[in-house]
C-alpha cells in the first residue's frame, strides 16, 4: 500500500524536476498534473488563467470532515550559473545529493515549490491515510507576483481550511507573511557618439550569493546592481570614464547575483583605473566576509562600441542608483527578529530606447508598503524618471486564535515532544490574497527545509521530509 514517506515524495519530485515549468510556462507542467489525476480518477478542472484544481474524494468514514485545500504553486525560479549551459526550456533537472542535501547541477533546485507539488501528490496517493476531502490547488505565476492567486474566484474551490505547502523551515508553523509592490523606475536613454581613441571596457561584478529577496534579506547579502554602482562611484572618483550600458540582476524576488557595465576609456587610462578597482574590491572583500567568492573585474573589449549614454543622463543615471534604497528598511516591532520592511534593488534592463530599474519593496505593515513606494516616487521625480508601481499584493495577517493552528500544534507535540515554531514570514505567500478573496479562511504555511531559493545554491535537508512527512500524515487524520 502506498503512503507518504520521504522515497514517494522525493519519486514525485524526480518526475516533476524532468519537466520545464519557469513562471510563465506551465503548461507541461499542468498537463501532467491532469493526466496524473486522470490516473488516479481525480476530477480536475482549471481556470481561465491556468490554475488547477485536482478533488481528492474523503476516506471512508471521513466525509463528513471540513474539506481541505493543499496549496502549492507550478512555477519555479530558473537561475543558474554563468557556466551553465542549461536550457530550462526543456533540459530536465540535474538532481543529486550531497550528504544530507538535494541539489540541482548549476540551476535553482525547483524545490521552491516542486516539494509542495510532490507532497500533495503524495498525501493524494496514499490508501493508508484517513482523510477530509481535498482539494489540491496548483497555482501559476507566483513566482513573478502572485497574479495565478490573485485571478482565482471564490468558486473555484470549496475549502475553508488551507494548508500552503510553500513553507522552508521544518518544525516551523506559519501564519503571516508580508505584502508586497513592485516599482519601476523608467528613463528615456539619450546617447552622444563614441569618443575618439577609447576602449570599450566591461565591469563586472559576479560571484555573490544571491537568494530569496524576502528569507534572505536579514542577511545582509551582497547586491550586484548595488555594489556595481558603487563600484563606478568609486572608479569615477580617480578617472573620468563614459557609461555606455548597463544590465544587472534576473527577477524582482532574487537578489542580484551579476551585474555588469560598459565603459568608453581612454587606454592611457586602463591600468590607472585597474589598479583602484583591485585596491577597492580588497576592502570591500574584508567588509564582506559572507561573500567570498565575490568577484569584481574590468576587461578590455576587442573593439569600441558606437555610443554611449549622454553625460548628464549618465550622471543622472548614478546618482539614482546610488540613492535607491536596498536591503532591510526596518524590523518588526512585535516579531523579534522578522524584519518588517525591505528593498530589493531587482533589475537594471536596457531595451529599446529605455532603462528600467526595478525596486521590490516589501512590508507586513500596509503603511509600511505605502511609505516604501512614495519614497520610490521621490527618487523617481528627482532623477527626471517615470515611475510604474503595480497593484501587488496583499499582506497575510496572522491569527493566532486558529483552530487550524491550535490542531497543528498539538499533532506537532504529540509527535515529537516538543513545541512547533510559530513564525511570520518576510516574503510573500500566496496565503495573503487567498485569505482576502475568502474571509473566514483558517490558514496554515508549512514545509520541509529548503535553503536559498531562487539561487543556484537551493538545496533541500532531505532528513527534513522524515519528520514533514508523518506530521503532515498525523495533521491531515486529526482532520474530523
């Protein structure tokens, strides 16, 4: 007979990782959800926007239990490393272990949330578990701003309890999470001609950890659009050069793990300017001890380019980057240790005629959300930009007085003789717009521990799934 165990699970997960699904392309993804459900003689249907519902009949004697929705999303972060050649647009995942981990050869792992999808199917599959009827929601786009949530109607399931399975932390119970917007800072580029006798020069900055922009942000980790920037401050200070271009960073909830610039410099010049950047970058390495592989370099291109970006837009251009916030803004007053407000300092993109800076701006408190953009809308007048703030989405306020939890936690100390944690998250669960389309939703986030998300370094405690799995077994027959 089958159950949940840690070989199901991880079997699940192995056919999953074989299986394109960065946000966007869901598609394979979904259709094998439906013809998996369709094996197991599920009913399925799907939205207008793409998300799934798969209804998991109750087990024999239990149908008169509250029915319950496990959530998970389809879409992954596709990040890998600058030597990797993989194509996530079908190369299947490079799975393997070190020690107690799982990892993916050069690429995001997809465990974020390839783990929920795998453990849903698991909790479906298995004949020796009493449960309520489920409803397993697969959602899309989380992973680009929550937009496959925030689409769906309150028809489209019946559930008031709802367990997210989007949770990193085994032994942790969550019950809030943070809101979120997402602000563009737009400058029309003006350019001038090449100036005579300069070299084209790239700097650089690659080697930094990167991660989730809402875990891992209390960190401190290195940002590579910021530590660009100040590293062209720094150069700026011992030699004039021109900006020609600029590009950093990959998506609004990573931080930026690369991050590079063009130059037009007179070649007289180049070893004057090489000599500081080696100086520079000693001192930041000592500042920086958490990043060891942090690499900042200045290469000499073969040939000149054709323009470069107009000086006073140039100057302009700096100074905004220089001025924009990053990192934590402030720390919760009533969660010790959680931090309330941040920045990510995303993306850096110029395309056809335009540069775009990305901040993603973060809070528990809506407030909190409001001061952030507003503060993004001066930076952004200042510097002569247009600004576009999207809807985003809202926070998760936490309940403490949930029966879901109190269940929770008492499976929990049965189970293994001791309290769970109960912790509000600094990132953005879909929990939030779910619970504010379906007021009176009882919520829940849990999962095993998966480290740096959206990095190359993702990796999961395997060990982890020993203890998720009968707890969430447990969880699911105390359901009545």
């Amino acid at each position: 007979m089958t159950t949940t165990t840690r070989q199901t699970v991880l079997a699940n997960f192995a056919k999953i990782s074989r299986i394109p699904r960065c946000s966007g392309h869901e598609e394979q993804i979904r259709a094998f959800l439906l013809a998996w459900a369709a094996a197991q003689d599920f009913a399925s249907k799907t939205d207008q926007v793409g998300n799934l519902l798969v209804t998991v009949p109750a087990s024999p004697g239990r149908e008169s239990g509250p029915t319950l929705v496990l959530q998970s999303h389809l879409d992954m972060v596709c990040e890998q490393t600058p030597e990797s050649t993989h194509d996530f647009s079908h190369d299947p995942l490079r799975l393997y272990t070190d020690g107690d981990w799982l990892r993916a050869e050069q690429t995001t792992l997809g465990a974020d949330n390839g783990i929920g999808i795998a453990l849903a199917m698991a909790l479906a599959e298995d004949r020796q578990l009493l449960h309520p009827t489920l409803e397993l929601l697969f959602t899309v786009a989380e992973e680009t701003g929550l937009s496959g949530a925030a689409a769906l109607t309150p028809s489209f399931f019946s559930g008031k309890l709802l367990i997210n399975l989007d949770s990193e932390d085994e032994g942790v119970l969550t019950i809030g999470c943070a809101g979120g917007r997402d602000s563009e800072l737009v400058l029309d580029l003006e350019y001038a001609e090449w100036p005579a006798n300069h070299q084209q020069l790239e700097l650089s900055v690659t080697g930094l950890q990167g991660g989730h922009s809402g875990v891992d942000i209390i960190e401190g980790r290195g940002n590579a659009n910021v530590l660009l920037v100040r590293a062209l401050a720094e150069l700026g200070t011992t030699s004039g050069f021109h900006l020609a271009g600029l590009h950093g960073g990959s998506a609004h909830n990573a931080i930026p793990r690369e991050a590079a610039a063009r130059l037009a410099v007179p070649p007289a010049t180049v070893p004057l300017l090489q000599a500081r950047l080696t100086t520079w970058t000693a001192a930041l390495r000592q500042a920086m001890p958490h990043e060891p592989n942090l690499a900042i370099t200045l290469t000499v291109a073969a040939a000149a380019g054709t323009r470069i970006y107009h000086p006073d837009l140039a100057r302009r251009v700096l100074d905004l980057l220089l001025a924009a916030p990053d990192g934590v803004m402030g720390m919760s007053k009533v969660a010790v240790g959680i931090v309330e407000s941040s920045v990510n300092l995303a993306t850096i993109r110029e395309e056809a005629g335009r540069l775009t800076i990305l901040l993603s701006q973060r809070s528990d408190k809506v407030e909190g959300l409001a001061w952030l953009v507003a503060k993004s809308e001066a930076l952004a007048r200042l510097a002569g930009a247009r600004i576009n703030t999207g809807i985003g989405y809202p926070g998760w306020a936490p309940e403490p007085s949930s029966l879901l939890l109190a269940q929770a936690r008492q499976v929990y100390r049965e189970l293994f003789g001791s309290e769970a944690t109960i912790e509000i998250i600094h990132a953005g669960l879909e929990c939030g717009i779910i619970g504010a389309q379906n007021p009176g939703m009882d919520m829940l986030s849990l999962g095993p521990t998966v480290k740096n998300p959206h990095s190359p370094e993702e990796r999961l405690f395997l060990p982890s799934l020993d203890r998720f799995c009968p707890f969430i077994r447990a969880l699911l027959a105390s359901l009545r």
